[in-house]
C-alpha cells in the first residue's frame, strides 16, 4: 500500500480529503513518564515550585491537540469537538526504583480526517510538560511508550491495540 503523503514522484503533499465524508472520530493516545518516587509525592502535595504540574501538563497537551497542524507540515486544520487528558499515577518504583504517570488523550471531531496525530501530540506535549515543571528537582525524568490506543470513524474503521504491553 503506497504511502498517502507521497505523490507518484515520491515529493510529499497534503492528502486531498475533499470527496471524503464527514464522519464521527475519535483518537485515544496514551504514553508514560518515569520519574522519582519523592518527584511524584512533590507533584502529588503540590510541592513543585512552578505550580499544580498535571494541572498545568492538562491544559498543554489539550492546547498541543489544538495545534498539530502548525507542528506536523501535512495535518490538516480540524475543529476539535473534545480533547480529555487523563494521569494515572503509579506509586510503586519499577526496577530502577522509578514511578510513573500514565498519561492518556481522547481526540473527538466530526470530520473527513482523523484526529490520531492530535491525540499523540496531546500525550507528548503533556509529558514534556511534566519535565519542564519537574526538571530542577529531577532531571532523570524520562517518558516514553507514546502510541495510539485506538480510533473510531473513517473509511478504515476501527482500530484497537491488540496488547498493550509498551512501556
């Protein structure tokens, strides 16, 4: 199967989606940051200098939802109709005695184009966030794992991970 943003001469181009229908979609990224247990008991009493982190990491991945086409050269311009972003902290350290916080994306639009880029963007912006915020009391932080979960609507129709097993 050719790859859509490549013309016969092989020179990328946006994807002409003008005959597509429009169509419900959803996106449903998610990905991880690993970071100290005392760096998340800080998040988790509000203890970080720069503020409420996750609060804070909330709205840039729902901004960053917003402004994947000034980011990524061939997305198309959509009306987001939802972005919902989601932590989940995990307090118990893994071998490297890092803990974690899963971050999760849901991307909604009703139109001829998906919303899977603005979702993944939604949860690397998020945990960039998070670093940015938590940088000068942890700088071992790291994130990771980044990928699309699921997504609704389209001429492909559904997709579901079939494990989830990235970390």
């Amino acid at each position: 199967m050719p790859l859509s943003h490549l013309d016969k001469s092989g020179r990328a181009r946006m994807v002409d989606i003008t005959g597509k229908p429009r169509t419900e979609r959803t996106a449903t990224a998610t990905g991880r940051v690993y970071l100290r247990p005392e760096t998340l008991k800080r998040i988790q009493k509000g203890g970080v200098a720069k503020g409420d982190v996750l609060a804070v990491a909330r709205v840039a991945g729902i901004m960053a939802a917003k402004q994947v086409p000034s980011l990524i050269p061939l997305c198309h311009p959509l009306l987001l109709s939802g972005v919902e972003m989601d932590f989940k902290e995990d307090p118990n350290p893994d071998s490297e005695d890092r803990c974690s916080i899963a971050i999760t994306a849901v991307v909604k639009t009703s139109g001829q184009t998906g919303v899977e880029m603005e979702a993944m963007t939604a949860v690397c912006v998020a945990a960039l966030t998070i670093y940015d915020m938590c940088k000068a009391v942890d700088r071992e932080i790291s994130f990771g794992g980044i990928h699309l979960v699921s997504k609704t609507g389209g001429k492909s129709g559904p997709y579901r991970l079939k494990t989830n097993t990235r970390k």
